[in-house]
C-alpha cells in the first residue's frame, strides 16, 4: 500500500468524527426511510428536504402538510406507516465494521457529488469513506473489450493511480473489472459503484474482486442491503461514478453503450471527458470516436489526461507522500503557504480562503482535502476549516 494509504488511516478517526455530527441511529432511520419513500426519486427527496428541512420533520408533518406538498398518494401512504423492519436491516448492516451511511446534509458526504442536480440522500460505503473525497477518475468502456483494450484500461488506470487519482468504475465485467485491477495492482485506490445493495455481489463471479475493492478502497452504493440487480440501476448508479470524479475516461465503448451514458453525465456535470481512439474497424472504437467529434479530449497517455484535471496537480501527490518542503516546487510551496496563511486557526469559509489567498475555488476545494487528509487542517460544521497548529 503506498503513503496515502497510511494517511488516510491516520486520519480515519478525524473522519469518522465528521461522519458522526449529531446523527444518532433514530435520525439515521428517517433517513434510510426517507430513501425509500416510493415515487420520489434523488431529485424529489432533495426537494422534500428543502421545504421540511429534515426527514424527521417531514415524516412528522402530517397528512395536510404531505398533500400541501402534492405528495402521490402512495408516498403519503408511507410516510404514515414507514417500512420500519426493513430500516432495522440496513441498521443492522451498518453495525458491522467497515460500513457506513454518508449523509448529504453532513460534511463527510463527497463535495462533488453533492454539486450534481441529483444527488443520492444516502450513500452506503463498505471500505474507507475518506476515499469518496480524494480526487478521483472514473475509467468506463464495453462490457465485451478486445484484449488490448483490457490492457489499456488496466496499464491507464496503474499509471494514473500512482500519480495519485483513485479510480472509480462500475465493477462491470470488461473494462470496469480491468481498471479496478490495474489500480489494485499498482498498490492505489479504487472506488466501485455498485447497481445492487452492497450485501450481494453483481456480477457473482466478481466476488474476489469485490471484498479486494472494500480492502483497498471502498464500495459505494445508493441502494441499502437487500436491493438485487435491475437494468434501471445501472443506469441510474452512473450519475454517481461521474458526480465523484474530476473526469470520465472511456476506453471502448460501442456507439449505443452505458459507458457513453456515463461520459454524457459527466459533460452535463461540468467535468472532464476522455476518450481513447483505436482502429476504425474495431466496432468499439465507435463511442469514443464519437465522444471525441462531440468535444472528448483524445488521449494516447496518461499525462494527456493529468494536463485536463481541474484543480489535480502532482504537487497533490507529493505533498501527500513526501510533505511539502520535500516534494514540491518553490511555486507549489507558495501556494499551500498562501493557502495555509489564509486559512487562520479560527473556523474560516471556502469563500474566504480563495478570496484571500487568490487561488481558485477548485484549487481551494482539492488542497483543503490535501491538507485535511495530511492533518494540517480540520473541517467542521457548515462548511469551515481550521487550520491545526
């Protein structure tokens, strides 16, 4: 395991106690009842978050209050009498080690997924949470690749998670799998997003590969235990692998394929979008074609990719594994330096930093995080950070 890793563990308890903010298992509960209020969806959850404030008050509201709203009537229905025995098992689930629920509200959910219009309210995350918050490439392609382009998305995602990128994919069969084993293999991070609840495995063969994901990254899933595979949740779990990463990489997709549903969202998100040309006789070679006429960066290395990320300099990684004086330039010290003097040791806003230090706010955004994780700083309610002494 390479030096983020023990970084990441060092800081595990600091991280958990954000997870932690006021959330008692009874708020938890309306919370995994609210993710399965019927006819609502992300967007619709969000909504009722805005107008009730918590799920505790809007399951508190009342009949009047549910049809002021212009809730369905089945969502009116369970909002009267929540599936209590089903939120009893997630608990249950959550209770075992390594499992926990990110909330939107708190400030351990992953900034840039909570920026997507449709956030999931819940995530569930079996492994290190403090992943979801490092910077992170999504690396897609076709279920069925010719052999090389097995190795492209393996030797790609090697390359890049060293350079200091978690990858982030679907643990589909193809493409997904070969990145998530390249990232292993070169001893980095790897986040997959699963279309299932995280007590079952899909596909069954990737069972092995699964349990070396939650060991050596983390499992992510919007569906609580118990949740089987649906062709609509792939669909839909793509919106999560591009709202978490910097950029989407496809490596072979076909022209009608899920791989370019992914790098759709990722366009409409504002993120990056890569593409990796190939031979115009091989069929999969078509989406990322496509994908490049439409805008897609073409790539043939990595650092064509690393040159695109917004706010991901190696001045991340090396800081992470050698501390700033050892491995960074004198314009990437002056920039942690401007960013840390800005910052103060009272709890001070994102705002605040950029508008002081003169950096941008995605700069701001992946160095706190940077910093945080290394222990020079320490976010709180609200949104503040606090420099450490």
């Amino acid at each position: 395991m390479n030096e983020f890793s023990g970084i990441l563990k060092t800081n595990q308890g600091q991280f958990e106690t954000g997870m932690g903010e006021a959330q008692g298992e009874d708020e938890r509960a309306y919370w995994l009842a609210l993710l399965r209020l019927p006819g609502i969806g992300a967007a619709g959850a969000r909504a009722l978050l805005s107008r009730f404030g918590t799920p505790r008050r809007l399951f508190e509201a009342g009949d009047a209050a549910w049809h002021d709203a212009r809730l369905p009537a089945a969502a009116r229905v369970y909002l009267a009498n929540p599936a209590w025995a089903e939120i009893d098992t997630d608990l249950i689930w959550l209770r075992q080690p390594h499992r926990h629920l990110l909330i939107l509200t708190q400030a351990a959910y992953p900034p840039l997924l909570r920026e997507i219009p449709d956030p999931p309210p819940v995530l569930f995350v079996q492994g290190d949470p403090a992943l979801l918050h490092a910077p992170q490439l999504a690396v897609v392609g076709s279920r069925n690749p010719s052999p090389g382009g097995e190795r492209t998305a393996a030797d790609f995602a090697g390359h890049l998670s060293r350079a200091g990128l978690a990858i982030t994919s679907g643990m589909a069969v193809g493409i997904d799998a070969a990145a998530h084993r390249g990232a292993l293999q070169a001893t980095g991070f790897t986040l997959a997003v699963a279309g299932t609840g995280l007590d079952r495995v899909y596909p069954a063969h990737h069972r092995e590969l699964a349990h070396a994901i939650a060991e050596q990254g983390a499992l992510v899933s919007e569906f609580p235990a118990g949740t089987p595979p649906r062709p609509d949740h792939f669909p839909r779990r793509n919106r999560i692998i591009s709202g978490l990463t910097l950029g989407t990489l496809v490596v072979e997709a076909a022209p009608q394929s899920g791989s370019l549903i992914t790098a759709r969202l990722a366009a409409d998100q504002g993120r990056e979008v890569f593409a990796i040309p190939g031979s115009i006789h091989n069929p999969l070679s078509r989406g990322c074609h496509a994908l490049i006429r439409q805008g897609a960066k073409l790539v043939e290395t990595a650092q064509d990719i690393l040159e695109e990320l917004p706010g991901f300099t190696p001045i991340l990684t090396n800081f992470i594994k050698n501390d700033v004086r050892a491995g960074a330039s004198p314009d990437d010290v002056h920039q942690f330096s401007s960013l840390l003097n800005s910052l103060g040791f009272e709890p001070t806003s994102i705002d605040a930093v950029v508008e002081r230090s003169g950096l941008t706010t995605e700069q701001v955004s992946s160095m706190l995080v940077v910093l945080e994780l290394h222990g020079k700083v320490v976010s709180g309610p609200g949104g503040l950070y606090t420099r450490m002494p």
